[in-house]
C-alpha cells in the first residue's frame, strides 16, 4: 500500500506540473487516457491486457461521421473491467471540460452502464474529477448528480487513497469486495428502488406480454381460437425478436434506432414484413423462421411502442453491455408465469413448477462457469485436438432460458481459441479470425461450434424459443471487434443458419412409450400435450448422437427443484409414469432433480460424465434412499462440492452441491467445502483448481465409503471410522426403532399449557382457543415435548393433550363423542364450544360420533416405557420415560422403542444415545440448521453404528453403563437445586461420570485408542455439565 500510495502522489505532481507548464492538450481523448492508464495501473490493471481491461476505441474524426452517417448514437464506457467474459464494472473517461461535478447526464450514463450488467459501482472521470457511482439501485435521469455517489478532486486524491484503493485495486474488484461494500446501501433513501436489472425487465416485459396478448386475442379471435398455447408462441416470438433486433442495434449490427423508424409509419406491418424479408435474409435460424400465422396478425401499434419505450433513452437499459446471461436471467423469471384463456380473457399466473417458490430464480453465472469447468475439464479437450473437440456433445437437459448454454459456447469458445492461437490449422481457419491484438471466432465458427456441441432440451415451448435466441445473441455478439464485423461475417446472409436447430422441445423424463403404458393419456388431450413426451433416440430427438456415440460426452444443468407429487393433479399420467419407471422415486416425496439424475445416465455415453447443481437434501433425507444406493452402488459419485452458504439464490434459502457423476467409475470421490461470504463464493471458485490439476484443496473419500445410508463428506476420517463400525456392529435400526409421537386432530384446540393440577380428578390451563379451561384429567395424556430438554432430564411436562381413546398395549379404541361427553363433560363441552372452529380449519372424521377423533392414528398403543429424543437439538439428548401414559409430540419429539424395556436397558441405550461418540456419529449425518442446531430424524439415527451383539450378550457392561446413566441423573437434580459452593463439589462429580460414560461406551463399541481420541478431539456441541445452567 505505502507504494502504491507514493506512485499516486508523484502521478498527481506530475500531472499538475505538466498542467502549469502547458504542456497538456486537454482537449485530446488519447491525452486523458494515457494518464487514466497510469492511473489504473497503480492499483494493479494492465490496461494493455484485453483478458483484464477492454478499451473503447477512440475514433477519428471520419470515423465519428461515418457512425452519424447511420444515424448511430452508441456510445460505450471507455474502460470496461473483466474476467473471462463477465463484465465486473465501467470506468468513463471525460473531457476536462466535462464538469463531472454536476453533470446529472454524465452520471445517468455510467450508472446506466452499471446498473445494466448488476455492477455494484461504476467510475467517471477526466482526471481532473473522479467519481464513484453507486449501482444497486434503478437509475434516472431526473435523479440529481451526487446521489449514491462518492466525489473526489485531483488534490483529494491522495487523502482519500484508502477510498481508492478499496475501489480500484484489481483484487478487490475481482473478489466481491464491492458486492459486500455495496450490498445496504441507500437502504433508507425512500427516492430510490434497490432492485436488480433482471427483475425489474422480467416485470415489464410479463405486462407487455399480457397487454399483446390480449391485443393478439381481440384482434386475431378465428386464428387463436382459445388455445393458450398458440398465443403464448407466437406472443413470445414477437417479443423475442423486437429483442433481438434491439440488441442488434445496440452492438451496431443494426441501424441505431431502426424499430423506432417503423413506429413512423405503421409498425407491425413494418416489422412482419422485416422479419419475413430483411430479417430472413440476413439471420435466417428458428428465431427468424417464416412463420404463416405471424403475417396474418393484427396487432395495434399503440401496444408495440408500450415496449419500445422501455428500450431507448431515457430508459436504464444499456444493450450495448447487457450481458446475454442477464437475458436469459431475465426470461427465467419472466418464463415462469404462463399466459391462460378463460371465457375469451386472457391472463397469467405462475406455472405449477413455481408456485411453491413464488417464481423462478435463475441459476448465478458463477457456479454455471465452475460447474463447467469441473465436468468438461480443458485440458483435456486441449489434447483432443480442433476436430476432436468439435465432435464433443454436451446437454442440457432441462435447459430453461439457455443459462447452460451460453456459457457452455463461452467455455468451448474459449478452449477453440486456445487451441487454435497455439497450433494454426488451415482446415479450420474459415472458424477465426485474428488481427494483432485479439482472436476471436467468425459467424462459421460459432454456429459450428453450437449446431456440433450444444444440445438442449425442455418442456416449455416458450423457454424453448428463449433458449434459440440466447444462442443466437452469442453468434452475433462481438462488439468489441465492431471495425471487423465485415472480416467475421456479421453482415453476412443467413448467419443464424441451424443455430438453436438443436434445441428440442420436450420432457426429459417422459419417453413416448406413454401412450402405449397409459393408453387413456391419448383420449385426454390436454394432458397429451401438457406431457409432451419426448425420445432421444429418435428422428425428432438425437438419433444421430446415439447412432455415432452412443449418447452424450457431458450432461449439465440445475434440473427442477420441484416435488412429484405436485404433478398429481395437473399431470396425473405424467406423475404415474415417473413413479413407475424411476427406481429412484420408490421412496415417497421425492422431488424431479432425483429422477433427472437417474435418466442422465441412460443417455450418457459409456465414458459420459454428468455435472448437476442440487439441493442436497437427498444426501440426508429418507426420500434420497433410493438415488444415494443408485449412485453408490454404481461407484458413480466423482466429486462433490457443498456450499455452506443458504443465500446463494436471492431470496431463497437453499442448501446446495454441485456433483460430478463419471460412467468410469471412480474409485475415489473428492470433495470441497465452500463457506466463503456470498460476495466471495466467485473469487473463491475461481481460485481453486480442478481437481484434475490440482488435487491439494480436496478431501478424498473413498467411493465404497458411500452406501444408501445419509450421507457425509465433510469428514474422511470420521466416514472411514463409521463405515468399519458398521461392518463390525451392524445399524442402530437393527436393534431398536425410532418412532414419531401422536398426531392430534388440531393443535391449537387439543394441546393444554397446564397451570395446576387440580385435587378433583381435572387439570386446569389454556389452549390458543380458550383460556383458563378446566377439564378431566382422565380425558387427557401428559405429552412430552422440546422444551428445556437435556440429558437423562426428569420426565415431566407441563403440555397435555385431549385423548379421546381408551389404549393398552393390544388394543387402542376411539371413545364415541357421546360416550366422551358423558365420561367427560368438562372436555366434551369444551370441544362442543369450539367444534365449528376445528372443523373450519382442519379436515375432521365423519359422524356426529367420531368428529372429535384424530384423523390420523399412530403409536397410541405406546403406552410402555422408552427413551425419549428430541428432534431438533445441538447434540443428541436422551431420557428415559417409565410413565406409559406419557406421548411423545408428533412435532419435535420422536421416542425410542427397544426390544427389551427393561430399566437397566433403557438407561443404558439413553446412556448410549447422550455419549460423545453417538453424537459426534448423529452429527455428522444429520441436517444442520441455524444456530448449531440438527435435526435428529428417524434416518438419520437408526443408520449410526450400534454393537447390537455386544449390547445383547455383555450383560455387566451394560449394566455399568444403565448404573452411571441413573448416577448421572441423580446428580443432576440435587445440582439444580444446589448452593455454588455444592454445584462446585457436584460439577466435578459429574464430570467423571460423563467421562467414565463416555469409556464405557467406547468400550462397549471396541474401539482402538486412536479411534478413542478421535472422538474425544470431536467432542460434543454443548458441554454436558454447563447446559444445565443455561436452563
């Protein structure tokens, strides 16, 4: 820094001497910049490095007219900062006689700029000024010059270095240092809207779909006919295209302002007969197919100019930077509602994919690239050669807008590139071209590189046609060689031939044997063609792939995060079809990412490899049995990266992975966590090698570490421990069962906070319902929940539920109401009271008779001692109960059944359960929560080791550890009711037992020293012996 800081100080001396010696000729462009590059490169930018810094090219006086010529008004940041192909920020350079100060135009211009690519601030200045603009918030032209922004002068500079430098630095603007720094900014400035490029134009281009949709309708009623579907493609091919043409403009491919020409006449007639003529001619391609019906629309322009003007100035759009990858965000979100006819209206709503969600949230252009990077490792491709790597074929297979697609072209492009610059073929040379500073891909290269490489496929039609032109955005977008565009072919004919050809539209799961399976699906039309099945190996499908290479090289994406059982109603033949056919949704809920993995593998090639983003959820949960024995049993699993972080989408909480799965079988599986802050995750990402060329980052696991049990990769070790115990002892399920509590009919009514015990036979207390309410205590059951919950706690509770059964270990019989009533008439009037509320707010059994009863009926007949377990804890707790009539909450506490009730084996397996070594192994497998909270669900301890034998058969060790677990209990009370001086005494009495608890427990497990002190250096979350203070 002190450098740095010195470089500036003598950058600004300079400056000013030349200015008062009058040798700067302040009104060249070329002059400014060479001092702004000075500039930059204190704070490490290498402006002569396009990889770091594209400079906008200063034109000549000709070369401004020939622009004014075309009527072209563009103009670009001079400095645009990057990595690889994302745009991270603008800097602006100005003339002196620009008063950076307050020029609120100068300020709309750059903030524009940088709100448009989701920068998190932008730079302007003439040397002279520097100004840092804020850009997370929507920009105006009417907002005034200083807002969101810092200012500085020449002879601030040096002061102000700090402020500089944690702006321009280069390491700084490269990991998330400014996303943080900018992240609650202007948070209580009620005069502007912090909202994200990609929502606000998904927004409004939903209204204008639904306002053209409804012109479309109104005017065109015989060609629509009601079908949704028909207006929803040709709406969105309109769309699509004004788009397309707009962001043609914008990249000088266009004339600048051509759409708005059209408005001088009449527009939609302009603009059809374009797109059927000039358009044809020159992009040709699905996004410009000849479409019959699109020429016999009417459409008023009144509807079309709603858009336009959301697409010039004074707009914030600036389609001279929007990245394609922030299109297709944009039409992810906007993708996600779908338009309907309803007696002749036209609507929308959210599809039923998205309706849990509340829409769509795209995928983040950061784990797409790494994703990439990890399955389709470069090097690799590199050694292949240019013909080898345009025979490469890679799917996605639920591609949405396109997100995968296009990066999927930058990476391959990238590669191509690399290859070509070092090893030059004429067979190939028509694909580049070079001129001394860049080399990049012509028009022929790019479309060989998607019609031989890129492969799609999705459900929805409309995503469908989004998809085509993201890939077609890519073929034409090369502004910053817009002096070449005659040399690369951009005004060409028919350059968007065969592009977005391979973009299928179809459903993934469904094959087309579904009509002969589920013959009715072909009498119900809708449900036809909402399926919409689709075969790979087929002529419409990839036939030639599979004829070739027998499937896919690679398959990447985020398949659908959405539950099966959503489909019942609206895809009844669909949600049967998967069910029968996916091995892996035998296992109740389970959600379409499971069957999406498991048809990759039917369509990869015998050396195909596989990249998903997933929740990883099924890593734990019950429904992830079957996928986890799926990939485990095939040795699939290559390589898992988790992210700790839960913010990764906005504004959902997700827990997610990416995974590589390999048909050859790995051995061995690496595995990294990411707990990086959300701003550094792409910094993070960045720095860490493949694993193929740089191994030192990864844990290795190795693959027959891995079964149907939950999983956990986070600890080599600890997997390696766990997997020898189970193959010693066998599984905790095998010994004894883990069981849920009742299921009341209402909470809200049947649960009672008692506040006293009554001598007459009643129990008095309140429920959400009613207040101070007296009833029979005969008529209820004490109910055990989470609350002050710890080790070998006494048994009481304070929470009864109302019970109208009668129950013993062979029988359990639900009391008529009127028998209820009469045995219970305190209880029965209360719920008479309260009945129409009950049955307003839950489904309730039929009959006057059985109204009151539970509707669903599970472990009443539990009336014998267990160990009780709570759900939700930082570690595993245990108690024992040996009141029969005491439930467990269905909620949050779960009991344990054992074979054997005995009081010395009830204790010892609630010893057991509250050991260091039984936590650390529950801890490792469950699901985490906030706080250092788990969840102790059925699946995840029934799969922890147990030595069921030595349980069984060492009866005096046993019997040691039941005797500690009851001292243990003993102890604790006379603690909580102790002076400090006798909690001292007792504190440390209590910790021998804990430890003589813990050997004991090793003991019984056979475990070897060093295993020992890998528990002991795990430990448990909260000590033992202090929770009891904190009660």
């Amino acid at each position: 820094m002190p450098e740095r800081k010195e470089q500036l100080t003598e950058l600004v001396k300079r400056y000013q001497a030349f200015k008062e010696d009058g040798r700067l000729d302040l009104s060249s462009e070329e002059t400014i910049r060479t001092w702004i590059n000075e500039f930059l490169s204190i704070f490490d930018w290498d402006v002569m490095d396009t990889s770091q810094v594209l400079q906008e090219k200063v034109l000549s006086r000709e070369e401004k007219e020939r622009l004014e010529e075309i009527d072209s008004t563009s103009t670009r940041p001079d400095y645009t900062f990057k990595i690889g192909n994302q745009k991270l920020t603008f800097l602006d350079a100005k003339a002196v006689s620009v008063n950076i100060e307050t020029s609120t135009s100068s300020a709309f211009q750059i903030k524009s700029y940088g709100w448009s690519i989701s920068g998190s601030c932008t730079f302007l200045t003439n040397f002279e000024e520097f100004a840092i603009y804020d850009c997370t918030y929507i920009p105006s032209q009417e907002q005034p010059a200083n807002l969101g922004r810092t200012y500085l002068k020449i002879e601030d500079y040096v002061d102000n270095f700090d402020v500089l430098e944690t702006h321009l630095l280069k390491s700084n603007i490269l990991n998330g240092t400014l996303e943080k720094l900018y992240s609650d900014t202007l948070k209580n400035v009620s005069s502007v809207q912090k909202l994200s490029p990609d929502l606000v134009f998904a927004e409004e281009l939903s209204k204008f779909r639904l306002s053209l949709a409804k012109n479309i309708v109104e005017n065109n009623s015989d060609l629509i006919s009601n079908n949704a579907e028909l207006l929803a493609y040709l709406t969105q091919v309109i769309i699509n295209r004004i788009i397309f043409i707009r962001i043609c403009e914008a990249r000088r491919i266009e004339r600048d302002g051509l759409l708005l020409t059209f408005l001088e006449t009449d527009f939609w007639s302009e603009f059809k007969n374009s797109s059927y003529n000039d358009f044809f001619e020159h992009y040709d391609g699905p996004l410009f197919d000849r479409i019959s019906d699109i020429q016999e629309l009417e459409v008023d322009n009144e509807i079309i100019k709603e858009l336009l003007d959301k697409l010039y100035y004074p707009s914030p759009y600036r389609f001279e930077v929007i990245p394609t990858k922030l299109l297709s965000d944009i039409y992810e979100i906007f993708l996600s509602k779908k338009l309907i006819i309803e007696d002749g209206e036209v609507s929308e709503k959210l599809k039923l994919e998205y309706i849990k969600t509340n829409g769509a949230i795209s995928t983040p252009q950061y784990l797409v690239q790494d994703l990439l990077k990890r399955t389709i490792i470069k090097e690799s491709l590199l050694e292949r050669g240019l013909e080898s790597i345009s025979e490469t074929k890679i799917l996605d297979f639920a591609c949405g807008s396109g997100i995968f697609l296009i990066e999927t072209f930058d990476y391959l492009q990238e590669i191509f590139i690399d290859y070509y610059k070092e090893n030059p073929s004429e067979a190939f040379s028509d694909f580049f071209f070079q001129n001394s500073d860049l080399t990049t891909l012509t028009i022929s290269g790019k479309r060989h590189l998607i019609s031989n490489c890129i492969f799609g496929v999705d459900i929805d039609p409309e995503a469908v046609e989004v998809a085509r032109m993201s890939l077609s955005l890519k073929v034409v977008d090369s502004s910053e060689f817009y002096e070449n565009y005659q040399e690369i072919g951009i005004y060409g004919n028919q350059i968007l031939n065969n592009v977005g050809n391979n973009i299928k539209c179809g459903n993934t799961l469904v094959s087309n044997d579904i009509t002969v399976k589920y013959p009715l699906i072909i009498s119900d039309e809708p449900q036809l063609y909402r399926t919409n099945s689709f075969d790979y190996n087929s002529e419409n499908g990839f036939s030639e792939i599979f004829d070739t290479k027998c499937g896919f090289d690679y398959i990447v994406g985020n398949p659908p995060y959405v539950e099966v059982k959503n489909y019942n109603v609206e895809y009844p033949f669909m949600h049967q079809y998967i069910k029968d056919e996916y091995v892996t949704t035998k296992n109740g809920k389970i959600d379409l990412a499971v069957a999406f993995v498991e048809r990759a593998f039917s369509i990869l090639n015998d050396n195909g490899k596989l990249g998903l983003i997933v929740q990883r959820r099924f890593f734990k949960t019950d429904y992830g049995k079957k996928i986890r024995e799926y990939i485990s049993s095939r040795n699939l699993l290559s390589q898992v990266i988790e992210f700790e972080n839960s913010n990764i989408f906005p504004n959902r909480i997700t827990y997610i992975a990416t995974l590589i799965l390999d048909k050859a079988r790995p051995e061995n599986i690496s595995f990294l966590k990411i707990d990086s802050d959300l701003e550094e995750i792409p910094s993070t990402l960045r720095s860490i090698q493949p694993f193929e060329n740089d191994d030192t980052q990864f844990s290795i696991i190795p693959s027959s570490g891995l079964n149907q049990n939950p999983w956990n990769f986070e600890d080599a070790d600890l997997l390696a421990i766990k997997t020898s115990l189970l193959e010693n002892h066998g599984k905790f399920g095998d010994f004894a069962k883990v069981k849920v509590g009742i299921q009341v009919l209402w909470d809200r009514a049947y649960h009672i906070k008692v506040t006293s015990i009554n001598d007459d036979g009643t129990l008095t207390g309140n429920t959400h319902l009613e207040e101070g309410i007296t009833i029979e205590i005969d008529a209820c059951r004490p109910l055990m929940v989470n609350e002050k919950f710890y080790p070998f706690c006494n048994d009481e509770t304070s929470t009864y539920v109302i019970f109208p059964y009668d129950t013993s270990l062979d029988e359990n019989t639900p009391i008529p109401f009127s028998e209820f009533n009469e045995r219970f008439r305190l209880a029965g009037q209360y719920l008479t009271r309260h009945r129409d509320e009950i049955a307003s707010n839950v489904a309730t059994c039929d009959g006057e008779e059985n109204w009151h009863q539970f509707t669903r009926v599970q472990n009443h007949k539990a009336v014998y001692s267990k160990v009780l377990l709570p759900m939700t804890a930082n570690d595993t707790y245990a108690t024992v109960t040996q009141n029969p009539l005491n439930y467990c909450d269905n909620a949050n506490m779960f009991f344990i059944d054992i074979p054997e009730k005995s009081e010395n084996n009830l204790f010892a397996v609630s010893g057991i359960v509250n050991s260091t070594l039984f936590s650390v192994l529950a801890r490792s497998i469950a699901l985490s929560q906030q706080n250092g909270y788990f969840k102790f669900n059925k699946q995840f301890i029934e799969p922890i080791p147990f030595p069921r034998e030595n349980f069984n058969t060492n009866t005096a060790l046993v019997n040691e550890i039941s005797t500690i677990a009851i001292s243990i209990k003993q102890t604790q009370e006379q603690y909580r009711s102790s002076s400090p001086r006798q909690k001292t005494i007792l504190k440390n009495l209590l910790n021998a037992y804990w430890s003589n608890l813990d050997n004991k427990v090793y003991e019984l497990y056979e475990l070897t020293n060093d295993q020992i002190s890998f528990f002991n250096e795990r430990g448990r979350n909260i000590n033992r012996i202090e929770i009891l203070d904190r009660l």
